[in-house]
C-alpha cells in the first residue's frame, strides 16, 4: 500500500472512529433527557433512538444490554452533575459549622438533580440494573456522608445509635424535598439541630 493510501485509510478510519463517537454522545444524552423527564422505567429505546436521530439496532450495536447503556448515562450525567466533595466539609474544624455546610452542599445538589434523583429512585426497585448501579454509585456516597456526619456530630457519645438514624434521616433526599421550601440554609439548619439534639449536643 502507498504512503498516500496509508495516509487515506488512516484519515477515513479517523472519520468513521469520530462519526462512532457522536453516534455513541447522542444516544447517551437522549436517554439521559428520557430519564430526567420521565424515568428509566418509562424509557423505551424506541423513543431513544428517535431522540438520537438513530434506528434501535444502532442503539444496541453501541449498547448491547441495559447496564452498559444505564452505565454510560450515570458517567454521563455525573460528568456535569459532580456530587460535593467530602474535602471542602472536613476543611471546617468547627462541627456546628460543618454539620451546616455538609447538609447545605448535599441540599443544594439535590436541587440541581431533582428530576433525575426522584426519578431513579423511584424506578430503583423496578430495575435491577439500575438498583445495583445507584447502590454502588449514590448508595456509597451517602453512606459517606453519613460516617462524616456521624464522625461530626457523635464522635464519642452514647447516643451514637440514635444519632446514626437521624443522620440519615437528615441526609436524604425525601427530606431535603419535605424542606425545600424554606430555602436550603434553613434546611440545613433545622435538619443539623435534630442531628445534634439526637447527639446530646443542644438543650
């Protein structure tokens, strides 16, 4: 083969590695738009294909089963949507202080997330694949931020037990939903003064 069509064929595999990649982009953020309006329960690949500008055998040429395509989207929607960092939290020496901050920053990214959390936590249960990804992916952070809570709030006491309740209690998102309306500082606020009254740490 000559240099030229060495440099042809290297030139056209590069076109069609790129056209693979936006193929792959699309059908990943037409799912995510399903799954933030109407859930992954409710999400079909025929209507993902259509939103992707894409037949349904190319939706499984790219992604063969489910948890390869609800993987790609998690990535995807984490990507823009990063979760707080537990670094910022522990930077704060004072615990009042940092319980506040971390139920504030948790508060805040419910917010941002609303649609798509209250929809895969509701579909959860209905979709094995998708129950084990939340499990390993939301599950573990917040079981994070709940040991950082606890650590914050009951780091000796003997009221660890019922402050462990409270703190998830404190940290979920059904009840930053129940708070919203006040504001996510007021929130944090109240929802910090339960974990300390459970802690022995007020009154």
């Amino acid at each position: 083969m000559s240099v030229e069509n060495k440099g042809k064929r290297k030139y056209e595999l590069r076109k069609r590695a790129a056209r693979a990649e936006d193929t792959r982009r699309r059908i990943i953020e037409a799912t995510v738009n399903l799954h933030r309006t109407i859930g992954p329960a409710r999400t079909e690949i025929t209507e993902v294909a259509r939103q992707a500008g894409v037949q349904r055998v190319t939706v499984y040429s790219h992604f063969p089963d489910e948890t390869a395509l609800l993987s790609a989207c998690s990535a995807h929607w984490r990507g823009l949507h990063p979760a707080p960092s537990p670094e910022r939290w522990r930077a704060e020496a004072d615990p009042g202080r940092r319980l506040r901050l971390v139920l504030c920053d948790l508060y805040g990214w419910y917010r941002e997330t609303e649609p798509m959390t209250a929809n895969v936590l509701r579909d959860m249960e209905l979709i094995p694949a998708l129950h084990s990804l939340i499990e390993n992916g939301l599950g573990k952070y917040l079981a994070s931020v709940h040991a950082l809570l606890l650590e914050t709030a009951a780091p000796e006491t003997t009221q660890r037990q019922r402050t462990w309740a409270v703190v998830q209690v404190a940290a979920g998102f059904p009840t930053w939903k129940a708070l919203s309306g006040l504001g996510d500082e007021t929130a944090a606020d109240l929802a910090a003064g339960w974990i300390e009254f459970a802690a022995g740490c007020s009154g």
